[in-house]
C-alpha cells in the first residue's frame, strides 16, 4: 500500500521524463552496437591478405597487374593485422566516449535539467587537462598518425636521431626498439621529430673499406763472396 502511495506521487511530467530518458538511453545503445559491429567488419576485412587480383572490379586489369601480384604478395601479414586492430581500438574508444556523452546529455535534458553549466564546467576542465597533458596528448596524436600512414611497424629497421634497431613493439604513446647491440630503446612518439626506415626503401649497407694491397718486396741482393782467406787456407809468406 505504501508503495503504492509512493508511485502515486510522481507526476505525469516525471514519466515522460524518464519515458523520454529511456528512449535517449536506447537509441544511444543501438547507434552504439551499429556502429561497433561496422567497426569490427572494418578490422576483419583490413585483416584479411587481399591483392589487387581478388577485387572484382579489377579483374579486367589482370594482366598488367600480374606481375604486381607476388610484390602484393609479399606484405607482412601480421604487421597488417596489428595495425588495423589498433585502428579498431581507437575507433571503439572515440565512439564509446562520443556515444555516453551524447547520451548523457540527451537524459539529463530529458529531466528538464540545465547543461549550460556542466558543459562550461566540462570546457574549463578539459582545458586544464590540455594544458597538464600536452606532452602525453601530443605522444598520442603523432602515435595516432604514424599508425593511420604507416610511416613504420614492426620488424622494420628504423633510425632516429638516438638509436638505430628493430622496432618490437608500436603503441600509441611509445615504441620500443631493440638496438644493435642489444639495448632496448623507449621512444615517445611525440618525441621523434627525424626518423628513417630501412626496411622500406632500398638501403644498402656501407661496404668495409677493403685493405689496401701490399707491393711485392724485391728480394735482397746477394753480397758478393769476400776474397779475404778463410783460417783453413795458409797465408800467403812474402818474398
């Protein structure tokens, strides 16, 4: 009974609040599952080895595009699939955020609540976040920007200002760089301002400087025999 009374007391405008609550909440859920499962066909199809020959609307240049084939062919695959699987985790970060927070907004509007302050409250803070993190944010755009033009992956030889290797591992804020002698390298994304990849163009190592050949020596001369008599002959006795 008493629960009854308590259900009695909302209004008819607090139903339709949280009708109109329910309804943002849902729609924010389904653009959400859409759009994710768009993304994951994206990483699937980007996975996936394909050459110019399997698409259908290049089969008419097969011909001219055969002997492209092995060069296709010959893409690291796992390089591939690590890189659109990083672009899948950023995609799915930017619309996880971008959905709850347009929903989040759509809800409080729907309980005829005030944005205005929050969303200066939010500006301010996000400009104190920008100016505290400008470093981390700045390592993350320029890792966003290295995955999205390939500038490097793994197993490539690059060389930066600091350290010549192998990278192991590219991440969005770091990579890691096994050197030639053995050193493991951290590098900031945002930190790497030249940088050189071998594994791309046609680097050929510097030859060592061969030894210069050596000129025959001429063999010794000979010294004539001396005339002086040797203790086995007798000397001479003068006349």
């Amino acid at each position: 009974m008493q629960a009854l009374l308590i259900f009695d007391g909302f209004d008819e405008g607090f139903w339709r609040s949280v009708t109109q609550a329910g309804v943002a909440l849902a729609i924010g859920l389904v653009m959400w599952l859409v759009c994710h499962y768009g993304i994951r066909l994206f990483v699937k199809r980007a996975s996936i080895q394909r050459t110019p020959l399997n698409h259908a609307s290049l089969r008419w240049a097969a011909p001219m595009l055969r002997n492209m084939d092995p060069m296709m062919r010959a893409l690291d695959n796992e390089r591939r699939v690590l890189r659109a699987r990083t672009i899948g985790s950023l995609l799915n970060s930017i619309l996880t955020a971008t959905v709850a927070l347009v929903t989040g907004f759509y809800i409080l509007l729907a309980f005829n609540i005030n944005i205005a302050p929050l969303l200066a409250s939010v500006g301010v803070v996000g400009i104190a976040i920008g100016f505290g993190c400008q470093q981390l944010i700045r390592d993350f755009l320029a890792g966003i920007f290295i995955t999205f033009e390939d500038q490097y992956g793994i197993g490539d030889v690059i060389v930066t200002s600091e350290v010549v290797g192998t990278v192991e591992y590219l991440g969005l804020r770091i990579t890691r760089v096994l050197a030639e002698d053995g050193t493991v390298w951290y590098l900031r994304n945002g930190e790497i301002l030249r940088l050189g990849n071998r594994s791309k163009g046609n680097y050929v190592p510097p030859q060592p400087d061969a030894p210069e050949p050596q000129a025959p020596q001429a063999p010794a001369a000979s010294t004539p025999a001396s005339n002086v008599p040797t203790s086995n002959e007798p000397a001479e006795t003068a006349e």
